[in-house]
C-alpha cells in the first residue's frame, strides 16, 4: 500500500443493500489507514453519507425481473460507459464493485480489455450455488479477487483459479443490534397496546408495485381481527415516491420512515414484519424479529428463474439452515389471505414462532468470521491486495 499520498479506492454499489455494504467498508478503510483514502465511484444515500460523490443515481439500477430489466437496457449500457471512463480518468489504486454482478461485470469487462493494470475486486458473490454454475468458471478473467459473505461460498470459486475469501456478512454489525424500539414509539406517538407490523416491499419499483398493494391488504385483514395493529413502512430513496403514493388513503393506521435510524428502531419494535426476499430478511434474523417472506414477480420471470434455479429456498435464512425455518409466500401463494394467516400464527408465540428463534441463533453464529467485524476483515483484504499487486508492479 502506498504512504506517500492518499489511497484511491473506486467503489461500485448499484443498489440499496450494496450501498449498506460499500458505507461499512468505507468506514473500515478510513479506520485501517488513519483517514489517508479517497473515496469515489457510484453509490446510494449511505455512501453519500460516509463521504462518496456518485456519478449518477442508483436507482436507475434497481429494476427486479429477467422480463422487466429490457426497457431500460439502453440507459444501463450508457451508465457502464460513463463509469469506465471515470474509471479511466480517475486512475484508482483499486476498483472494487459490490453486488449487482450483472451491472458489475460489465464494468469488469471493460476495464479487463483497457489493460489499466488496476486490482479488479468484487464484494457479495453471485449466487451460483443458485443458478447459473458455469459463471464461477469464467469470473477469474475479469477480477482478481473475490469476497463473500457465505461460509459456503468460496468452495465454488476457488477450482476456477479465482482467489476467494470468506470476511463475514455485515448485518451481523449491523446498527439494528443496537436500535431503540421504546424510543421509536415515543418518537412516533404510538402507544404501547399497538402491535407494531412491520411492511418491507422492496428496494426496486417494480418489487413495490407488485408487492405493497398485496401487503396493505394483509394489513387490512389484520386489523379486520385486532384494531391494535399499527403498521410501518421503513423505505429508501430509490422508491420513496412510490411507496408514499401508494399508501396515501389507504385506510390503515401507518407512517412510512426514511431514515437509517427509523428503520431499524421500528423492526426493534415490531411484533412481526413481512418482508420481500433479500439482506433485509437477514437483518430481521439476527435480532430475532419473527417474520415471512413474501414474493412475486411476472409470470414469464418466475417460469423463466423455475427452469433454471436449483435451489429448494429462497430465503437466506432457509438456504443456510438447509430447511424451511421462515415461511415463503412464493407467487400464487403470495396472496394477502396466506401473509394474514401466517403472521396470526407467529404473533401467538407457538411452534413457528419457536422455529424461526432457534433458526435465527444458529444463522447468526454463521455469519461471523473471526474477532473482527465483517466490514474490518474485508478492509483488510482490500489493503492487502493493493499491497501484493503494487509489489508485483516493482
């Protein structure tokens, strides 16, 4: 690593739950080497926050579906262009891309032909172990190296001569552990009878249209049984306006909140939560919110991912423990009926209830890797890498 001037560190998060990760890394990077780093590169409110300038907004990369991605093909090939040329221009110590592989490998791609001679990293492996297996042959000719947050994961990369390395997952440091759901209920005026529901459709615009109007209907259904639910909407940037309009007149005692701190004060404070697949799920595990998972994408899409996926869950949670600990409300079974059902079984603290708890204990102590945080093991491996490469130069 250099010591004569700044280290510049490029980073690439496309979408929200990257961004989480590319804020965390930051903040290891700037600890590791006593603030002598640069940040720049594309990414969302979180890494805007810790100090990073995007060169254009993330979401117009959160686009959910193998069928709905194709309208917006043009403006995504023109954003992989403008961020090699930053690239180019910026001249880096390093690139690393977090998630999002498909816009990420793109990028790789480019770079590769340019033969800048800049350490390539990516952070989050591509799910192979899902689909599309032949992938983990062919990503050592575009990067060099590869982190993941699954234990698991490294054995299907590493036979392809693609250096890999386990650092943890960063939910497990996640600030939900330390959120505040008495504070947020004060913050909110909600009283203390109220059951909080916690509502999470998604990050992209498609996932929230096709997903919110079937959860407020749950949330109607609910109150038709108890009239002491309160529901809340934690949301981000990318689909603020939609999730705002949808829910405006909607008949249900319920706010929708923007901020990092609100979101994870009201899962502390939520009886249950129904929830979209993804990192989210993750952070409900950990700190024990019971919850299910509900998901439903075009007709085309799901036929399409049914051929060529080769999992049996989707869920994380379920996909680690190797059983069905959370419930998933998958398609047709995506239905506000089911999501009520479910969510009465929890709140009644029986055998689901218990089967999600034990799962979720087990699930955290998977996650962690080592006596460091997760963010502070990948620091590490970045420093390293520029480290090795920079020698190899000499």
């Amino acid at each position: 690593m250099k010591t004569s001037e700044n280290l510049k560190v490029y980073l690439i998060a496309g979408e929200p739950s990257g961004d989480l990760l590319g804020s965390r890394l930051m903040r290891a990077l700037r600890e590791k080497t006593k603030g002598k780093v640069e940040f720049y590169g594309l990414g969302g409110d979180t890494m805007e926050a810790a100090g990073l300038k995007s060169i254009f907004d993330i979401s117009d990369l959160a686009i959910m579906g193998l069928v709905e991605v194709i309208p917006s093909i043009p403006k995504v090939l023109r954003h992989i262009k403008n961020t090699v040329k930053d690239i180019e221009r910026i001249k880096p110590d390093i690139v690393i891309t977090i998630d999002s592989w498909s816009f990420c490998a793109r990028v790789h791609k480019a770079l590769r032909k340019l033969k800048l001679g800049i350490p390539q990293l990516h952070y989050v492996a591509p799910q192979v172990w899902a689909w599309k297996k032949k992938r983990a042959r062919t990503m050592y000719k575009y990067i060099d190296a590869l982190m993941t947050l699954l234990p698991q994961e490294p054995k299907y990369f590493t036979p392809y001569h693609l250096e890999t390395v386990f650092v943890g997952h960063p939910v497990i440091e996640s600030e939900v552990l330390h959120a505040d759901g008495q504070a947020f209920r004060e913050r909110f005026n909600i009283p203390k009878e109220k059951r909080i529901i916690t509502i999470l459709p998604g990050s992209r615009k498609t996932e929230v249209s096709k997903l919110l109007p079937v959860f407020l209907e749950s949330g109607r259904k609910l109150l038709e049984k108890d009239k002491d639910f309160y529901f809340v909407i934690p949301t981000v940037r990318t689909v603020s306006k939609l999730v705002k309009a949808r829910v405006e007149n909607c008949g249900l005692p319920l706010i929708v909140v923007e901020t990092q701190e609100d979101r994870y004060d009201a899962f502390q404070a939520s009886s249950a939560a129904i929830a979209a697949s993804g990192t989210v799920a993750l952070e409900l595990a950990i700190c024990h919110i019971p919850h299910i998972i509900a998901y439903k994408v075009s007709k085309l899409t799901a036929w399409i991912v049914a051929k060529i996926m080769k999992i049996q869950f989707v869920n994380l949670t379920n996909i680690m423990l190797g059983r069905l600990v959370v419930p998933e409300l998958l398609q047709e079974q995506c239905v506000s009926g089911n999501i009520t059902n479910k969510i009465l079984e929890l709140l009644t603290k029986g055998d689901l209830y218990e089967r999600e708890q034990e799962g979720f204990s087990k699930v955290k102590e998977r996650l962690s890797a080592g006596k460091q945080t997760p963010s502070e093991n990948a620091a590490d491996f970045v420093l390293e890498l520029v480290s090795r490469k920079s020698q190899k130069k000499k």
